[in-house]
C-alpha cells in the first residue's frame, strides 16, 4: 500500500492532502509542545482533536518549534498530512477545530498547502519575544511577564541587545551547545519595546538554540539592573562558555511570535507595544 | 474581657488596630470573593494567610464587595482588626503578605487607619469595567474579555451606555430586586473605553445591585451587535421588570476597579484603554 493513501471501512482509497496550521496558545497549562509521556502537551491535545475531526484517522503532526514547558505561542506553525474529513469540508477545519479544542489553544488559520511543504523543515525565520514586568507585581501579568522591579537601566538594555545582532557561535546561550554539529546562528534584528511598566526584548533570527532566548534574555536582565553593561554581554558570547552564562529567564516570559516561510517578509512583524499577545 | 483586646500566651493584653488592604485578583481560579462551603475563596485564602502572619490570631475581613465566582478584581478593598504580629513590624505587613499568597491575589497597599473604617460600610462610590474582545478568539484574552466577534455597532453603544446615568430604579438589572428595600442606585459616570479590538465598558456610582453590572453589560451587547437600540435600554430600564432583561454577561470580562472613600477623588478613575489591567 502507498504511504499517501489509506484504506477506510468500505475500501474507499482517499488520498492525504498536507495541511498548514497557525496556532495561538497560553502555554501555562502545558509542559510544552512536544508529546511526552510524563506531561499534557500541546501537541498531543491538538493531535488528538484532528483525529477525531478526521473520521479517527491517527495524525501526527509537526510542529514548527518545540517550545518548552510554561512557554507562550502568538505564531507556532504545523503540518500534518490528512484524508478528507468524513464530516466537514476544508474550509471548515479551523472552526470546527477551535470548537472542539480548550480555550487556551487556538487555531488562528488552516490551509491546504503543496505536499512538500513541511512546519519545521520549511522555516526560514523565527521571531521571539521576551516580556518583563518592572512595575507592581501584578497578578494580570504573573502568567505572561517576569517580574524584575528593579529593572532601571533601559538605555544600556538598548545597547546590550544589539551585541546579539548577527551571525555568532552562540554557545555560552544553550544549555545543550554539544548535541548541535554547528552552534553558529544569526539573528537579524533585535529591539525593546515598551509600554508603561512592561518591558518586551524581541528577537527575529534565522534559528535559535535549545534555550536561546530565555539564555539571552537572562543575562539581560543583569544588565538592566544595572549589574552589567553591554561589553560585559559582548565578551560572554565571544568566549563560547556556557559557564558564563549567568542565567536562564523563566518560560512565562517566553512567547514565540512567528515563524516565517518561503515568500514571508520580515518586515512589520515588530509589535509596537506590549501586551501586544492581546491584540 | 472588652472586645478589642486579647491575651496572648503570656497574659500580656496587645490592643487590636483596624487595617485597611487594597487587593487586586485574578478571579479566575475562586469561587468569588465571600468565605463559603463549597468552593475556595478569596477571602478565606486571604484570612488564613493573615492568621498566619499575625501568631495564629483568628482574622475575620471585611471587603468592600462580594465580586462573584470568576471576577476580577483591581482594588477590593478590605479592613479587618489585629494586634501587633509576633513576627513583624506593621510596615511590612504588605511584603509578608505577598510573599504567602498565590501569585494570582497581591496586595497592593496595607495600613492602620481610624478604628471606625470599615471596607464596606465607609464606600461612598465603586467602579467596573466590563470587557468585550470584538476581534479573533485569543487565548490570551478569554481569561479576562467576553468573546464577541459580531460587535459592530459602537456609535450606538455609545448612545446606550449612557441611559444608565443618573437616579434609576435598576430593577430590571438586578436578579435579586425582592431583597432590596430599595432598588434604586445612583450611576455618575458612564464610558465605553477602546484599544484595537478590545472595548470596556466603564460604570462608576455611588452603589451597585446584585449582578448589575453583568446585566447592564448583557443587555448593552445587544446593541453592540446591533439587535436593540439606546432607545430600547431606556424601555427596559424604565419597565423596572427583571423579565425584560436580555442576558448576564458572563463573570470573566468583568473587574470591580476600585472602591471610594471620604476624600478620595472620583477624577482620573477612568482607565484610557484596555488591557488597563496590565498596567
């Protein structure tokens, strides 16, 4: 029997289309993307859903990121590859989906796409941001900020961000440099946007490292504490030392805000302000 | 032995001082604000933690409103009477607090005030805002917006929301009018507030009824979606019949703000844009 078909109850032979997904999720619930046995995934609860939309079809699908357990999703981007559904067309599948998924995970679009086309190997480009909270603490903003009051020096924050800009061995911002055959990656824009008392540190690179962000962002907070300062961080990353690191930020602050395909622009993906994962 | 003192272990009599708390929450995981049987509170988790604090002494609070099962709150206000902690010095009552309380209730100011302060019976005013998202199903807003995606009429809204102003008997807002002796409240101000696809509807007045704001908000969207005009609201109102209200918003878009007092001010109340409770 050929890979891309399958058999149904009465012998019909349906052939597999590749779907492409936009997913929105508040990751507090989940211990991250990527099926496990010891934790609810968002994958799993996804995958689960399609196989009922599909007529009980098991589907596997892939997962543009794997973000880790706590970490949030604006943007997150899936394929799967799936028969027609025994009980809606097409067009139907974001909705009917969306009814049957919790609230805290939400298709954004559904498309069919060309059969080569595959969530992780096809990306060209991520964006992340990282959020702070530096006023109150605030039970609005525990889920989705760390809070860091004493975060003062944004100008420094301004300059230090810019040391990650370019292409880099980012070794010292991964906890698992040795598993990678090359830890050289680019990042091609960075910036901080703010809003009243929040704090976002945005990222737009081609790939990132397990741990990447969260490394990165950590060791900026030394810097808006003052406790660092911009040729500090510059130094860290040309010694290739993880040991220098001084910190990984926590996943609540995390939010992956898109992923980018052949024919995306980079360009307006900036949000203006945060809590920009509101609008 | 007089009321307002108690013996500790040791005999010695610590006289007892009235405190006044504003608290914001998350309303999200209680059973609403009041001590009950059957569910986790606000108050109760609050009490317990004070009890603590202050060498397992009995607290009993008082808060300003009983915000219901799923409601936010900015700034409930509460007053309860104790003796001097064992532990800690009255000024970092607030820090002590916090640091024993879930993340999702924080308490945003604590101090001693005149004995006859009590946080419900000295309110001469309160405000709400009730939270709409008119754009895309999010998963960062369902904890906190009521989901609308046909809301297009904001002129009319705006109209609406204004008929609630003034002396009115809000019977036909309220799900338990019987248990007044007096249905009549008095609302001073009354906006609707917007930021991109997230509108909020603001109530100030000197009280509030039983579920009147929720009812208000239910009726209101209504108009927002175009199926009853300001003319309408103003008929409903005046018919002073629950059985002509249309819906009760649900719990989760709606936050008590904040509570007034002798002296405190009703300017500069209004919040200039959601998610106002971020920040």
């Amino acid at each position: 029997m050929p890979q891309d078909l399958e058999i149904t109850e009465n012998s019909e032979i349906k052939p597999l289309r590749t779907f492409k997904m936009i997913l929105s999720y508040d990751g507090t619930a989940y211990h991250g993307w990527q099926r496990q046995n010891n934790g609810i995934t968002v994958q799993e609860v996804v995958e689960d859903k399609l196989c009922r939309l599909f007529g009980n079809t098991p589907i596997r699908i892939q997962g543009s990121s794997r973000t880790d357990a706590g970490v949030h999703a604006l943007g997150l981007c899936a394929s799967f590859r799936a028969p027609e559904s025994p009980y809606i067309p097409d067009w139907k599948v974001k909705k009917a989906l969306n009814r049957l998924l919790p609230e805290d995970i939400r298709i954004r679009s559904a498309e069919i796409v060309p059969d080569d086309f595959n969530a992780r190997f096809s990306a060209k480009g991520k964006s992340y941001v990282y959020m702070v909270n530096t006023g109150d603490n605030n039970p609005f903003t525990n889920r989705y900020c760390w809070h860091m009051d004493d975060m003062t020096c944004l100008d420094e924050l301004a300059e230090a961000i810019q040391v990650f800009k370019g292409k880099h061995d980012f070794t010292t911002f991964t906890v698992e440099a040795h598993k990678y055959d090359d830890p050289v990656r680019e990042i091609l824009d960075t910036r901080i946007v703010t809003f009243g008392p929040l704090v976002g540190f945005y990222f737009l690179g081609t790939g990132f490292l397990y741990k990447m962000v969260r490394s990165m962002a950590g060791a900026l907070m030394f810097v808006g504490r003052g406790r660092l300062k911009a040729a500090d961080i510059k130094e860290m990353l040309e010694a290739k030392n993880r040991l220098r690191c001084k910190d990984t930020a926590p996943a609540q602050g995390l939010f992956l805000k898109r992923v980018f395909y052949e024919g995306d622009s980079w360009e307006n993906d900036l949000p203006d302000r945060p809590p920009f994962w509101m609008y």
